[in-house]
C-alpha cells in the first residue's frame, strides 16, 4: 500500500486526477467511481483537464459503488444522478457506458449478482476511486460486512442515515436500504485509490491502513490487495 500525504485536498485532487488520467490516456479505462464528497475535487480537475487539455473520455466507461434501494434513477440524491451532475456531464464520457446498480429493480435480491457479473463482463475496473466513512466503511460496506462480501442489499445505520441527511429535506427521507459493491467485488478492481480529507477521517485512516484486518473496519480490507494508492491530506495523515 502507497499512501501518498499532499499538503492540502486541493492537490490530494490534482495527485488523484493524474492516477486517473493515466488510464484513461493508456486506453478503454474502466473506472470505478465513487460519490461522497471526498471525490468531487477530483471529477471537477478531471472535467477542467478534458475542457482544457482534451482529456478524452470516448473509450472509457464506468461502474458505480452503489445506489440507494428505492430512490428513482431521476430523483436528484440518487448515486446515479449524482454522478451524472457531478462528473459524467462534464466530460465525454457516454453516459450508456456509465452503469450503477438499478436500486428500483423489482428482483432486488438478484440485482446483485447480475451488477456483478456486468462488471465481469465488462473485464473488470481498472481503478476503482473509493472514500471512507468515518466508522470505515467503503461504499456502502458498514462495519460488520463480511470481507469477501458481493454486491448485495444493505441496512445503512443510523450515523450513516444521519450522516447523509444534509442532502435530502430530512432524515427521514434517507433511504433505509441501500445495494453495494460488496468488499470482494470491490477488492478486484486492480487498482485502488483511497481519497480522505480532513481529522474527522484521520481516526478511519490510520484503523484502515495499520489497524488489524477486521469486518469491524471495512476498508481494512485494502491490506489484503496487491495494488492500493491512498491520496490523503496532512490532517487525514495526523493519526498514521
Ligand atoms: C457515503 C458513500 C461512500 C463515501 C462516504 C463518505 O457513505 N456511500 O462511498 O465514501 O459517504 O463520504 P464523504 O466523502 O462525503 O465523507
């Protein structure tokens, strides 16, 4: 594990737009992308580098983390709107080749498997851009989700519901379930790249890369993968 401590989080966003543009430069890039707010610096100097510089998203496509269960593709907080807004509408990336686990689907309990298995189909993520919880958690992977866990339904609890109650009117309208890419699925992308700003994460940090390997901090599973780059700021850093 590579963990690279940039000064500030607007240059820990230029270090992560250069991992991610040099796979989309080499050729067709499968991009895992993640939402939270730790990435939008990143997604925002990628689409100033296709503006600016010609950065071309033609051949790549994407894959998404996960979705709230329930909400409609169209409402504005679903991952897939968010995502839309956020960076695919920026840059050239055609959004038919931007795939996000269908959180409406009537067989729910298949939507799984099938995501999984589009990812396959596709060869898999190249670079798979994840941020962190503060109790850990990558995607939508709470504490206690099993290591080599798929893409399956989840019960967010209630600091998560919390936590994301700033992007809805209350805390009730944040969906109770949601579908994620399970940590197995996650760890076979074959390069992971960790964002993280600010001390209220430097606590996860430090359990995710030095910690024990343990369910009860989900993004300790990075331990286990050959190929994982954490870009983080120097107060995310302050408990390494
Ligand atoms: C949500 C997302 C995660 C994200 C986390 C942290 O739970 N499902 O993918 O890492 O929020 O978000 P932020 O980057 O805003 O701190």
């Amino acid at each position: 594990m590579e963990i690279v401590i940039r000064p500030t989080p607007s240059e820990v966003s230029t270090t992560v737009a250069d991992i991610v543009e040099r796979y989309v430069r080499r050729g067709p890039a499968t991009l895992g992308l993640a939402t939270g707010s730790s990435p939008l610096g990143s997604y925002r100097e990628l689409a100033r580098r296709h503006r600016e510089s010609g950065l071309d998203f033609t051949d790549a496509r994407a894959f998404l983390l996960d979705e709230y269960v329930g909400l409609p593709k169209s409402h504005d907080q679903s991952y897939f709107s968010v995502i839309r807004s956020e960076f695919v509408d920026h840059v050239n990336l055609d959004p038919e080749r931007v795939l996000s686990p269908n959180g409406e689907s009537p067989t729910i309990a298949e939507e799984g498997a099938r995501y999984d298995a589009a990812i396959a189909e596709a060869g898999g993520v190249d670079v798979q851009l994840l941020g962190i919880g503060t109790d850990g958690h990558i995607g939508f992977n709470e504490p206690g989700s099993a290591l080599t866990s798929r893409t399956r339904v989840k019960t967010l609890t209630e600091q998560t519901r919390l936590d994301n109650a700033r992007f809805f009117d209350s805390v009730d309208d944040v969906p109770h379930h949601v579908l994620t890419q399970g940590l197995g699925t996650i760890s076979e992308a074959r390069h992971l790249v960790m964002i993280a700003f600010g001390k209220g994460k430097a606590e996860a940090i430090a359990a995710a890369a030095e910690g024990p390997l343990a369910a009860f901090c989900p993004a300790s599973v990075m331990q286990l993968h050959p190929h994982v780059t954490v870009v983080i700021d120097e107060a995310a850093a302050s408990k390494l």
